[in-house]
C-alpha cells in the first residue's frame, strides 16, 4: 500500500484533540477509567467493534453545539481559558485551556514574524476552532488556513467556518505550509512514525507538535480509550509516545527543536507501564 493510501485510511481516526475535559485525570471509583493500558496494541479486540472512528454523527453534533459559544468566547475581551472539547463553555477561567490558546497565539507569531499572512495546515482540526482562535488573538495576521478532518467534520466545517478549506483525503499534503499544526490527533494513526514524516515534510519553516503524550522510560504503547460522552460509545485506541522515539522522526526530517511547551501533567492511565506527560515542541527548520 503507499504511503498516500496509509494516510487516506488512516484519516478516518482523526480526531478533535484527545485532551479534552472528558480525559479528567481522575474519576469516582464507581465510573471506569478514561483511559487504559492496552497490552495487546493495536490488535485490541474492542478496536474492530466500531470502524467510523470519529466520524460519527453525534461527535459532529456535539461540536456544533458548542460553536457557537466558542466563538463569542473567542472573539470577546475575556481570559481565554475555555476550551470547544469541554462540556461546560461557561467556563473561561481554565488555566490549562489558557495555557493551550496562549501558546498557540505564541506559535502563530513566532511563525508570522514580520509578515501580514502565512499558511497554515491543521492536522485534525474540528470544525476550524483554532482559525477562530487565530484570528481574534492576532487580528491583524491574515491566514491562509486549511483543515485535515474526518468527511462529517469536514461538511459541517464548511458550512460554519466558511473561510478555511477542509479536506478529508490526503491532498492536502501535496504542498508547504509556513506552519504545520498536530495538536492532539497524532496517537489516532497506527503508522505514526509515516504520518508525521509526511507531515514534516509539508513544513516549509516550523512544525507545532503539542498535546502529545509522552513517556521517557517506556517504549511507545497503545492505550483503549471510552468515549463515553458520546451518544454512541465507542472505545477507540491512541498511543503514547516514548519521546526519545517520537522527536527521532521529525529530526530525521531536517526539523530542530526551537522551543519546548509545558502543556500538563498528562491524564492518568490504567495499568499503564509509566504514566505520561503532556507535551509540546515548535520545531523549525532551518534555512
């Protein structure tokens, strides 16, 4: 199979970012975990019950829902501490959500520099909420702004956030981008290691890796994740990445490290080997 069709199929696990609310890093001893060690990987039984992956009807209806406050929150004067994944959108206090905008703002500066307008390629990108954050926090940077979603994310997506272009195949991957965007979809692609080299080549000058969990003892492994605040509960996998293996393949791409993010402490997993940070890196490369 080539490496166009490993993306294509692959696609269908994108995601909005794993580390939402309902990744709480506790939970009452009467609710099962949110995350668990998967020891037998990818061949874990409950990842054949459900084949849609995110591209499900009421992933794409709970995000509507929440698009419009998102978008007030945005746009608006307060902190930037709320987040599209929570569940409760009156929350604008969030210290990790602010924390997440606030470097996310950082980055698209930082790529900009001096200039008006950059191009942007957002690796699972829900419905364009990060285009929304972009805009509002640096109004005066024109953004040429596309999303790689799931098909249903995708046509909802254009019908709310008209000015992105979203695709749900691999063409996106046919050029550069000033900047290119994986924040929290990566662990989704079984073939991580061909994704994010194909990813590292579309970045024409830096590569924002963020929300990414991580271990440093450990190898990679999988874990089962329940998606049960979903209306059609369907356990999914996702990795965690040794770091050491993960940043290998993106220097193996010609990309350096120019700055290293504090996201979190990371949610806690069930009989997990090690428990993970969450973590984020600008990587740039070089002229």
């Amino acid at each position: 199979m080539s490496s166009s069709s490993n993306i294509r199929n692959l696609g269908k696990r994108l995601v909005p970012p794993l580390l939402a609310e309902p990744l709480a890093r506790w939970w009452p001893a009467t609710e099962r975990a949110v995350l668990e060690y998967a020891p037998n990987g990818w061949d874990t039984i409950e990842n054949k019950a459900d084949s849609s992956g995110w591209d499900n009807e009421s992933v794409v209806a709970a995000e509507r829902a929440k698009w419009d406050a998102f978008c007030r929150h945005a746009r608006g004067i307060g902190p930037l501490g709320f987040s599209h994944e929570s569940t409760d959108l009156t929350i604008t206090d969030n210290v990790s959500y602010h924390n997440i905008h606030l470097t996310f703002a950082y980055v698209l500066a930082r790529v900009a520099g001096q200039r008006a307008r950059i191009s942007v390629l957002d690796w699972g990108g829900g419905l364009g909420h990060y285009y929304v954050l972009g805009r509002a926090v640096l109004p005066e940077l024109q953004l040429d702004y596309r999303c790689h979603e799931v098909p249903l994310m995708c046509v909802h997506g254009r019908e709310l956030c008209p000015d992105v272009e979203f695709c749900s195949d691999d063409t996106c991957l046919q050029k550069e981008y000033d900047l290119v965007m994986i924040n929290g979809s990566l662990g989704y692609f079984r073939d991580w290691q061909s994704t994010l080299a194909q990813l590292s080549r579309c970045a024409a000058r830096y590569l924002f890796l963020t929300r990414t969990l991580v271990v440093n003892a450990r190898e990679s492994f999988v874990v089962l994740q329940h998606t049960d605040e979903y209306q059609y509960n369907s356990d999914m996998l996702t990795q965690v990445f040794n770091k050491r293996e993960l940043l290998a393949v993106t220097e193996s791409e010609g990309l350096k490290i120019e700055r290293e993010f504090v996201v979190g402490k990371g949610p806690t997993i069930m009989n997990a080997p090690e428990q993970c940070v969450d973590s984020g890196w600008l990587l740039r490369r070089d002229a």
